[in-house]
C-alpha cells in the first residue's frame, strides 16, 4: 500500500506534497529535519491522504498534485472526505 499525502507546515505556511509506503515513518523523518526540503517546517502536519495499491498509481497523483497550485490543494484538503 503506498499513500499519496499532503502536510502542512504553520511555522513557514507551506504545503509539501510526497508519496511514502509508510506515512508515519515518513512524516517523522520531516519532523526531524531529515529531509533537506522540508527541514525548516518543523512541525508538520497531515492534511490529506489516499491510498493506493500500487506505488506508480501513487506516484501518477503525486506528479499531477505538483503541478497544480495551493488553491486547487486546499480545495482537496477541504472537499476531502474523513477516513473513520
């Protein structure tokens, strides 16, 4: 299973968008400065997922969600439906 995700950093008030087969380990390795590009944002939060079976399905939404802007991904994240 791999997970498309969007988290959000309120210290710098950007978005990243990845792709991770494991989410939790993914987003502590942001959280700790880890990963170059996303050192500065420390604390950063999950604001959307979705799941796929495949790594290429995720990677194909991955792709597409970069190449759209920060309105179009806060109208996902607002329009997206709670995972229960």
């Amino acid at each position: 299973m791999h997970t498309v995700y969007i988290i959000y950093s309120p210290s710098t008030d950007q978005y990243f968008i990845g792709q991770s087969k494991d989410l939790k380990i993914t987003l502590w390795q942001h959280n700790a400065k880890t990963n170059p590009v996303t050192a500065n944002g420390k604390p950063w939060e999950v604001r959307f997922t979705q799941a796929f079976d495949t790594r290429n399905e995720a990677l194909s939404l991955e792709m597409k969600l970069k190449k759209k802007d920060r309105t179009h991904w806060e109208e996902l994240i607002n329009n997206a439906q709670p995972t229960v």
